[in-house]
C-alpha cells in the first residue's frame, strides 16, 4: 500500500516484529550447547578440544587421583554463566507481548506463494528427513550387523550378521543396564508424577508460600545436567554407606532434575479445572484431601499420564547427568553405550543402540499419541 517492496517490508516490518523471538530462540540454543556434554564428550575429547562440561568430567573421571576441587571450580563458573544468561532469557521474553500480532479483530493468515523457490523448499522438505533420521539410523543399522565398523560397500555385504545383537541380548550386563534404565524412568516419572500434582495444585490455587515453592521447584532448571550431577555426587560421598553408586540414588536426582517439567504439565491441568467444582465439594462438607482425591485427580488423569511418559522419556536418555554417579551394580542404557564408544566397541555400541531406539521409540508413539487425542502440551 506505501509501495515498500518484499525486501523492505521483510527488513523493516517482518524482522522487526520477529527480533525478540529471533533473540530469544539464540540465547536458548547458546544455553543448551554451553551445557551440552555427550558432543563435546565424543568428538572433542579424542582431539583434545574441551569445553566447560568435558573438562569437569575429566577432572573426576579421568584424571589421577580425581581432582574434585577443580571440578567444582568448574561447575560453579559453569552455574554463573547459566543463571545469567536465563535471566537475560527472561528478560527478552518478559516483554513478548508488546510484538503481539494476532487479535481478535479479523485476523486471518496469509498463504505466501514462494514461486520459483518452491522447488528448493520442498527439496529441503524431502531432504531434512534423509539426513536427520533415515541416514543416522541406516549408519546405525550397519554398525551393528558388522564385526567391526567399516564404510558403506558392497564387499562388507558378506560380513553382515546378527552377531553383535546376540551379544547385546544374551549378556547379563546389558539386559541389566535396560531393566535398571526402565526401573530409573519409571520410578522418577512416578515421583515426578505425584510431588508435581500436589505443587501443581498448591501453586495453581495460590495457596499460601506457593509462590516459593514454585521457585524452589524451578532451581534445578538453572543447573547444567553435569553440575547437578557433580554436586550430588558430593553430597553422597559425604553422607556415606551405600548411598552413592545405588539405583536409588540415580532416582532422587533425576527426580530432582525433571521436578520443573513435571510441575508444568500438573500447573496447566490445574489451571483448567475451574474453583468452583472444588468449592461445591467442599460447601458439601468434604475435606481438602477429599476434595483433591476424588474431584481434581479424576480430571487430572489425562495429564498426569502424559507428564509421566515426558518424564519417563527424558529419564532414560540422560547421559550427563548421572555419569558420575552410576555404579557396578546401577549401570544405565546412556552410560554403558557412552561406556563402549570409550572403549572403542562400535559393533555392540550400534547393536545396544538399536535395541533401546526401539524401546524409546514405542514409548515416543505412545506419548504423542496421547497428548494428541487429549490435546495436551508436547513439553
């Protein structure tokens, strides 16, 4: 309508309304890969390149004698950095809604044709697939059907077998790492599950010190996996006896760490009850125990569930987290294979990988199956 072509109206309308959520986006992906340890872990370190989370790991893993203290040096700057740049993450998105762009006054989108560039568009649509998911898990696949790993060609084609997938199956070891895996997912999600309806509901209906105990469940978020990890493992060296090293102790941590996500699915369930079913329960003389059992966690079934399942999936995969605290007998799926790339064991590292994909996998289906039919939130 001013005559302000495609360029312009992208550069001085487009981008200006979408900077705080550009900015944002970058700050959250720059906090995710300041903290992230498995990439650093696996390809850095046989190259000598570290960064914060790799080198307070090797201090207490692979240094002789371990040298906590510097460990902890480490983890604390590592702490400093992260709770500045989530206040400054806080920051941007606290003042969000002055970009707001649709309301209710007719809005309705526009479909922007891509002429010429649709080809390129829908390549990368056709090729975003290839090279995240088909690729990776086809590199994978024959990994684990070779006695030792070698390129793609067709001269391997006569090695391949399922001898590395007997191994994996047959072995005590391993089938202990997946039961131990599935027993540390299913009782943190249970824990998660049940302290997040109560301070869902408290922190939902103001109850009084909500507002605290809502802070204090979010602390965790603030610490890197590996940070969190390293200060427990402190904590169960100094209280002795057969704390540390134990499947117990593996799920009071991650209990701990995936509180904050647990207490968001709960809050949001909360949320859509309205008051005043409770308050008809308690005008008919029911307690607030009551109240809680037999009116809101009826209607809380479908997010509970669902938070269970979010829990229970992120539990499974962390590596960071708990490497320095499994022991001989509380050994995990993520940590037997960080184990074997360590060792140089790419055949039964692939076939291990393989078996516990497929679990993982069945449990993502049925979580995006359930949040889907009940229209719950993704995380």
């Amino acid at each position: 309508m001013c005559g302000a072509g495609l360029s312009a109206t992208f550069r001085r309308v487009t981008f200006g309304m979408v900077r705080p959520a550009l900015l944002a986006l970058g700050l959250l992906v720059f906090i995710k890969a300041s903290e992230a340890f498995e990439v650093p872990a696996l390809v850095g370190l046989p190259g000598s390149t570290r960064v914060l989370t790799s080198t307070i790991y090797q201090q207490l893993a692979l240094a002789q004698p371990p040298d906590v203290g510097r460990a902890s040096a480490f983890g604390v700057l590592l702490l400093v950095v992260m709770a500045t740049l989530l206040q400054f993450y806080n920051r941007v998105t606290a003042s969000a809604h002055r970009y707001q762009s649709i309301t209710g006054r007719g809005f309705r989108p526009r479909v922007f044709r891509l002429g010429r560039w649709r080809y390129a568009a829908g390549a990368a649509v056709v090729a975003i697939p290839f090279i995240v998911v088909i690729i990776p898990l086809a590199t994978i696949v024959w990994a684990a059907c070779l006695p030792y790993y070698q390129p793609f060609s067709i001269a391997a084609l006569p090695k391949l077998g399922i001898g590395n997938f007997v191994e994996v199956l047959s072995a005590l070891s391993f089938r202990g790492s997946i039961l131990n895996t599935l027993v540390l997912g299913a009782s943190a999600a249970t824990l998660v599950t049940v302290l997040s309806i109560i301070m869902g509901w408290c922190v939902a209906r103001h109850v009084a010190g909500s507002h605290l105990l809502d802070a204090l469940a979010a602390l965790p978020l603030v610490f890197p996996a590996i940070v969190l990890g390293l200060a427990f493992l402190e904590i169960f060296v100094n209280i002795g006896g057969s704390v540390y090293g134990s499947l117990s102790s593996l799920v009071v941590v991650s209990t701990v760490a995936y509180l904050p996500y647990g207490l968001r699915y709960a809050q949001l369930g909360v949320i859509q009850i309205h008051p005043e079913l409770e308050e008809a329960a308690t005008l008919a003389g029911a307690r607030h125990g009551k109240v809680l059992v037999r009116v809101v966690l009826p209607l809380l079934i479908p997010a509970m569930i669902s938070c269970w399942l979010f829990v229970f999936l992120i539990a499974v995969r962390a590596v960071s987290l708990l490497l320095l605290l499994v022991g001989p007998d509380s050994q995990i799926v993520a940590v037997t294979l960080f184990d074997f790339w360590n060792n140089g064991q790419i055949g039964e590292l692939a076939a291990l990988g393989c078996v516990w994909t497929t679990i993982v996998t069945m449990f993502s289906i049925s979580f995006l199956v359930f949040t889907r039919r009940y229209q719950l939130p993704l995380g």
